[in-house]
C-alpha cells in the first residue's frame, strides 16, 4: 500500500514540475506601455554586465521582454556588436527614439515617464 502512496506522490510532484515550466507567464502590468514603446520605433540599447541597463530593465518588472532592447555586448563582454558600432552607441543604456523623420538620441537611464513622453505612449494609472 505504501508503494501506490509514494507513487502518487511522485506522480503528483512531477506533475507540479511539467506544469510550473510549461504554466504561461503571468502578463506584467507595464505589457501594453513596452509594447507601445516597442511600437513607436525606439530602441534600447544595452549590455547584459551594464548595472544601469538592469535598473532600466527593471523598471518595467516582467514587462521588460517586450522593450525594444538591442544587446551589444559581445558574450566574453569585451567588445562591441556590429549591430551597435554601426548605429554609433558609445554608452549604455542609450535610448533612441523617432521623432518625426529625425531619430533623437538619448544616453542615460530614463524615468518611465520621460520614455512616456517621447514614444507618446500612455502609461498605466
């Protein structure tokens, strides 16, 4: 009897696993703001060692996925994409941003409503 006890539970936990990995991620509360930001034409630009490229990331929790974001580091972290030589980044982050027919570059961690205010996109209440 103990045997069919421990088997169910095993079932049971490897059941809890499949669905935990396999579960949809939960939509974070900035989705439709960095989906927007994503929408107007800007981009991010960063480096996954880059402190002050997580504090932005962070800003916009699990929403962060739907930004925009273009990495330039190189894996061993010390070089530079040719994605982001090409586009003349020289610090992280750099936002650029579409205004009008011109791109308005920016070379800081901005506040969200600063971000706001240059894709024109709303911000949640």
């Amino acid at each position: 009897m103990k045997k069919y006890i421990y088997i169910a539970i095993g079932v049971l936990f490897v059941a809890g696993i499949v669905y935990v990995i396999q579960a949809p991620t939960k939509p974070g509360k900035l989705d439709q703001f960095a989906q927007c930001v994503s929408d107007s034409g800007a981009k991010f630009f960063g480096a996954f060692w880059c402190p002050h490229c997580k504090t932005q990331r962070a800003m916009f929790d699990r929403s962060a996925k739907l930004l925009p974001y273009v990495e330039c580091s190189t894996p061993d972290s010390r070089g530079q994409l040719k994605v982001c030589k090409d586009a003349g980044v020289t610090s992280y982050p750099t936002w650029d941003f579409v205004v009008g027919t011109t791109t308005e570059r920016v070379a800081t961690t901005m506040e969200l409503a600063q971000i706001a205010e240059k894709t024109n996109c709303q911000l949640p209440e």
